[in-house]
C-alpha cells in the first residue's frame, strides 16, 4: 500500500562526471549576471543624479 522511496541522487553533483561538481553550472553564471546588473543598476542611478542636481 505504501509508495517506495524516490531513488536520492548520487553525492557527486549528477551526471555531470566529476565529482563534487555542481549539476548545473549556469547557476553560477546566473548568479554573477545578477550580481553585476544590481551593481551597474546602482552605479548609473548615482551617475544620474549626480547630473540632476
């Protein structure tokens, strides 16, 4: 009557060949793409109003 446990993945990060590797590499990218549009965001707001005021 009870459903069977879902297989857990492997500890090595996946099918990915290397072990410890991250399943997925574009996280990272992502996560730099972010990082640098929020920088330049808050970069060219203060450049703005410094030409304002």
């Amino acid at each position: 009557m009870y459903a069977a446990d879902p297989p857990l993945p492997p500890p090595d990060g996946g099918d990915t060949g290397t072990p410890g590797a991250p399943s997925s590499p574009i996280d990272l990218y992502l996560y730099v793409l972010i990082i640098a549009a929020i920088v330049l965001t808050f970069y060219f707001m203060r450049k703005s109003n410094r030409q304002i005021a």
